[in-house]
C-alpha cells in the first residue's frame, strides 16, 4: 500500500514538474494565427463549457419576448456585437478571421439564454469576450439575450429593420417582424467554441 502511495505520489509530482518546464520552455505557439492543438482545445474546450453550465444553471431567465427588450437588443448587438458574432447575410469581418478561437457566428447558432447571459455579463478570459456587465446592467443584457435567441431566425432583411427600428425609435420592432420573430421554436443548444 505505501509503495502504490508513493508511486501514485511520484508520477504526480512528475507530471507537474513535466508540465512546467513544458510552460516555462515557450515551445507551445500561443500565436492567434494558429489553432491550438488537439489536445489542448479539448481541454480548453471542456473547461469553458463546464465553466460555463455551472454558472449559468443557477440563473433565472426572464421573459424574452416583449417588442421593447428585442428593440433595445437590435440596438446593443448592431453596435456591440457584429464584428465578431456578425448579423443574418453579414460576410465574415476581418476582426472575427483574426481571433483564436474563432467567435460563433450567433446569425446561425441558437444559444441558451442562461448562459448567454453569463458569457455577455462575465466575458470569458483570453477569448477576445469581453465582459459587458462592466458597463451594461443586467436589463441591458437580458435586451441583449433576448435579440440573440431571435437571431437565427431573421433574414438580412428583419434583421435591418429590426436594427433600424431599434436605432431609430428605440421602440418596438415592426409587428410583422415581432410576429415572425416571435413564433419560432424554442430549441436551445450551447454556445459555439467562443468568442
């Protein structure tokens, strides 16, 4: 039992001597203009989706769908969000091809509101995610939340009227959008490799 103890103990030690002579060496290429290996995405991958879930399940989501909260979204995603998460017809942006990992297209991904909200207010380290509950209040990012969950199932053309609404009235999104918007299916799945 003690010699099982002690080995258990020397091949710990050993691996965390081996991974940080591996970090102090610099051999890991940390550059934004190569993915990162296989292995290392998988654990980065597994450590902010588990970050994530944990955080996010403990959140009540509000009601998402009054015209006013997707108004005020449109605002906020047309001027905070489409160089990295882009809009429905929007061609890819030179910001977003720069950045490792690349930020989900959000035109095209249906996101969990808890947790969209939880990545929008905390942000999510060395991601280019900024954490927007720094200067926005929780009303704001659930506005934010709530447009995005519609996103997907805009055309180029709701989505500029959606947003031209949004920036010209701060009011309500013309009602045949809301109507259309509104009366999707409410799949939810998480979100993309961020951001």
């Amino acid at each position: 039992m003690k010699r099982t103890l002690l080995t258990v103990a020397a091949t710990f030690l050993l691996l965390v001597l081996g991974t940080g002579l591996y970090v102090a060496s610099g051999i890991y290429d940390v550059g934004a203009d190569r993915p990162h290996t296989r292995w290392m995405f998988a654990v980065l991958d597994t450590l902010r989706e588990r970050s994530i879930e944990a955080r996010a399940s403990r959140i009540q989501v509000p009601s998402l769908n009054s015209a006013e909260r997707l108004a005020e979204g449109a605002e906020h995603y047309s001027a905070m969000c489409t160089e990295c998460h882009l809009a429905p017809g929007m061609p890819d942006t030179p910001l977003r091809q720069g950045l490792m990992p690349t930020p989900p297209d959000l035109s095209r991904s249906k996101v969990d509101p808890a947790e969209a909200f939880w990545i929008i207010k905390h942000g999510i380290k060395a991601t280019a995610m900024p954490a927007w509950g720094k200067t926005h209040d929780d009303e704001a990012i659930w506005n934010l939340v709530a447009f995005v969950e519609q996103l997907p199932t805009m055309s180029p053309e709701q989505y500029r009227a959606s947003t031209r609404t949004g920036l010209s009235e701060r009011g309500s999104m013309p009602e045949e959008e809301v109507g259309h918007s509104l009366g999707h299916d409410h799949e939810h799945a998480h979100v993309d490799a961020p951001h």
